[in-house]
C-alpha cells in the first residue's frame, strides 16, 4: 500500500523509469550472434550505473522457453536470427520494486504472438482501478489472446509487488479464473500476459540457474555454507542468479553446492519454464500502481 506523498511512491517512479530506460538500451543490444551473456551483464551493469540495484537476474529465454532462464558464468549462447526473445528486467530503488518484460524477434519484425501479449497487457491495465477483481483482468488477458488464435499461458500470473518482495501474496491469472481479489487503491501489480501457439501450460525443465534464499540449514560443503552466507547478506529475500556466486566456488564445486543448498531447503532453485508443447511463448510486462483514477504504470 503506497500513496502518492510517500517516499515509497517515488522510489517505485524511480525503479521503474530506471528499468524502461535499461530494458530500451538492452534492446537495441538483441542481434545475431551477440552472446546472452554480454547482454546480461550489460543489462546489470546500467541497472547500476542509473542507480538502481537487479531485483533480480535478468531472464533472456528463448522461444519455447517462458521464463527462469539467465546466462550462466559460462555461457556461450548467442542469439540466432529469428529467435523469439523474452528480456524480462527487475530493477529495485530501495526494495521498491519495477518488473518489465518485452518480447522481440531477433533480426525479425514484431510477430502476431507478440502482439497478442501486448495487446493483452494495454487492455488489462486500461481497465484497472480499485475494486477491479484479479480475474476480471485474467477473463480480458485469456479473451484478447484467444482472439489473436493463441493461448495464454494458464499457470503463469502476474503478481503483487512489496518492498523487497516480488510477491505480495495476490496473483493475477492470465485466464479466467473462479475468484478473484479486488485490486485497493496503493496496491503495486506487475501485470504479466504470456501468449503462445502451444497447450498454453508451461512444465518445469530440471536445471535451474536462479535461486533465492530460504533459510538457514546444516550443511556439509564449505562452499554451500559460503554461497548460503553470501546470498543472504548480498540478495536477501530477492532472487540471484548462479553468475552472481559463480566467483565464490570452482564450477563443479559451485554446482555441488547449489544442489546441496537447493536439497536442504536453504534456498529455493527456480526451475527453467518451458512451454509444454515446445511451442513459442511471447511475454509482455508492465508494473503498475493502482491510483484513485486508476493506476500510474511505472515502467512506461
Ligand atoms: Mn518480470
Ligand atoms: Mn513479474
């Protein structure tokens, strides 16, 4: 809950101009055999030079894959003509959080997935104002992309912003749903649709190359205790990416302990998301603030 007089308020204006200034620089940066891992530190490298911090590891996925996936330290990828490219930027000023994530075809023109998501994403924050309920916006999302002759991706939601934390306990579906929780005046959303020529479900891949700390648990490797010690002081309760450790153990012993952390429960290992199908997934992203009139969308 934030109001305009607030020091919350402008610190949420600040991330999220800070996130459209990056995420329009970065991408300028999405060509033919640039590598993804240039493109990420780059994205994290101007985050901080216009004085915000990563709220969390920027996402590069690519074509089928929806979400969860960030360069590895070792990365060698490069984006190929006509990859389908989600850049999803999570930028925070003080804990106060900006998410924005836009799709482009590599060395291609905006196809119709991606307009569909954009579409989607303009029609759902036109009609947001108090008292507007999280599924009416999922019932708009499903029908806008359906109407393109796409699915929206049903397990995938937008979420409620809070200082520090990506998810403030409400979701917002991206189909119609049974219930839902009426949005209040100073409520942050980042308002998220995913449209795709698939099942319209992601599945969880086994790999996992962003985490975010749990809590604190026995742990046999000295390199886990290390890593576990140094995302809490460093990352708190905000998602890291593997490269954010990666300078604190040998490769197969960061590996080691990333599993043992993410075994014991001391962190939390999100899993790359795939659509199910294999199919093309396209997403588009805004975060808003839900005003009296309606909402100020910080990131546009
Ligand atoms: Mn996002
Ligand atoms: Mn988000």
């Amino acid at each position: 809950m934030v109001s305009m007089e607030d020091e919350a308020y402008q610190k949420y204006i600040k991330a999220g101009e800070i996130a459209k200034e990056v995420m329009q620089r970065a991408l300028e940066k999405v060509k033919p055999g640039v590598k993804l891992l240039d493109l990420a530190n780059f994205v994290e490298g101007e985050i901080e030079k216009l004085g915000g911090k990563p709220a969390f590891p920027v996402n590069i996925s690519l074509n089928e894959v929806a979400a969860h996936y960030s360069p590895t330290a070792w990365d060698t990828r490069t984006f190929a003509e006509g990859d389908l490219v989600k850049l999803d930027i999570g930028v925070h000023v003080d804990g106060y959080i900006a998410d924005i994530a836009k799709s482009i075809v590599v060395g291609g023109e905006e196809s119709e997935l991606i307009r569909a998501s954009e579409d989607a994403l303009r029609r759902a924050i036109e009609m947001i104002e108090p008292g507007v309920k999280t599924n009416e916006i999922g019932a708009v999302v499903e029908e806008t992309i359906r109407g393109y002759g796409f699915k929206p991706v049903e397990n995938l939601t937008g979420h409620m912003l809070s200082r520090y934390s990506l998810h403030g306990g409400v979701t917002v579906p991206n189909v119609k749903t049974r219930h839902g929780d009426a949005l209040r005046e100073g409520d942050v959303f980042a308002i998220e649709p995913f449209a795709t020529s698939g099942a319209g479900r992601v599945v969880d891949e086994n790999e996992a190359i962003i985490f975010r700390y749990l809590k604190d648990r026995p742990l046999r490797l000295k390199e886990s205790r290390l890593i576990l010690a140094y995302a809490k002081e460093h990352f708190g309760a905000l998602p890291f990416a593997e490269r954010w450790v990666a300078h604190l153990a040998p490769k197969h012993r960061l590996h080691m302990a990333l599993r043992e952390l993410a075994y014991s429960g001391a962190i939390y290992a999100y899993k790359i998301l795939r659509e199910k199908q294999r199919a093309p997934v396209a997403q588009a992203e805004h975060t808003v603030i839900v005003t009296a009139e309606g909402c100020e969308v910080t990131t546009l």
